[in-house]
C-alpha cells in the first residue's frame, strides 16, 4: 500500500491558510449590543455605570478607563457548589459617531462556567470557560438606555399635563368650613 503524497507547493500554499482558521475557530466572538445617543460623553458614561452597577455590575478599577473610553465591571460570581458555577461580567465602549454629533455605546455581558463539578467549592481561573453571553439582560440594559435622555437636552415642553398639581400645592388654599 502505497501512502498519498501531494506536492510539497500545494502544502506550502495551503499552510497559511489553514493556520488562519484554526486560530480564528478558537476564540470566543461575542455580538456588541449597540445604540446612538446625542447626549455628552460625561452624562452617558455616568447613566452607563449607573446601569451596570444596577444590574450588580460594579467597575474593575484595573481595565475600566474613562479616557478610554472603556468600561468593565468585576466578575458577578454565581457560585454553585454542587453544580455549575456561572459568573459573568459587563464590558462597555463608547465610540464618538462619525459626523461628531453624539456616541455610539456597545456593550456585552460576558459569561462562563466551571464544567468540572469538583472544581465548583473554590474554582481556580483556568476552570472557568466561555458560556456566550447574556442576551436576555443585555436586551433590558438596551431598553434602559433607549429610555435614557437628558433633561438638559431633552425636547419636552416648559409646561406638562401634570403642572396642576404642584401648582395646587404652592399656593396656599382658602377654606371655608
């Protein structure tokens, strides 16, 4: 039995490109929630740390930079001892929009799991491996965001159907009993 040879130019040709989707196979992508809002940088990083800490996310000190313009939060640790152990955590870019006029915000929520059952009473860092992410709170996050809107900026009447009220209570009221 005679063993299959193929010429030495076509492995030479084809070795790049085998090397570039083996490497591309093993990372984890994740899709970027994203969404456009006119408002200062300043008040969107806030009202974004303001959701993120919400939603139990605080800021790992280390990789959140504001002048980068990046945010992630700490691991949010779900331990389970005697099953699998989750943790997930929340990642965030602020990307100034092309004409120069608002912010482009992306964001995911990163998830892994401890697989091994023996390892879920105190999991080491090589335990954990990736889960995609959470959609499901990614998508409320989103909505949070859609319904953020600066009250310096936001386009409401001086007068609103509810300025009765306070107006009742500013004055003082005549009785007669």
């Amino acid at each position: 039995m005679s063993a299959l040879r193929l010429p030495s130019g076509l492995i030479s040709s084809l070795l790049p490109g085998l090397l570039v989707v083996m490497t591309c196979s093993c990372g984890t992508s994740y899709h970027w929630q994203s969404i456009d809002k006119q408002e200062p940088f300043e008040d969107l990083w806030f009202e974004v740390a303001r959701l993120a800490g919400t939603h139990g996310f605080a800021p790992n000190h280390a990789l959140t930079d504001r002048g980068k313009r990046v945010y992630v939060s700490v691991w949010r640790e779900y331990p389970a001892p005697f099953r699998f152990g989750r943790r997930s955590r929340f990642k965030a870019q602020f990307l100034p929009k092309e004409n120069g006029k608002g912010w482009r915000i992306e964001f995911y929520i990163q998830q892994q799991v401890v697989k091994d059952m023996a390892h879920g009473f105190n999991p080491g860092e090589g335990d954990w491996s990736d889960s995609g992410q959470d959609v499901a709170r990614e998508q409320v996050i989103l909505g949070q965001l859609r319904l953020f809107r600066n009250r310096s900026h936001s386009s409401r009447p001086e007068s609103t159907s509810l300025d009765f009220v306070t107006r009742a209570f500013d004055q003082p009221q005549e009785r007669s009993w």
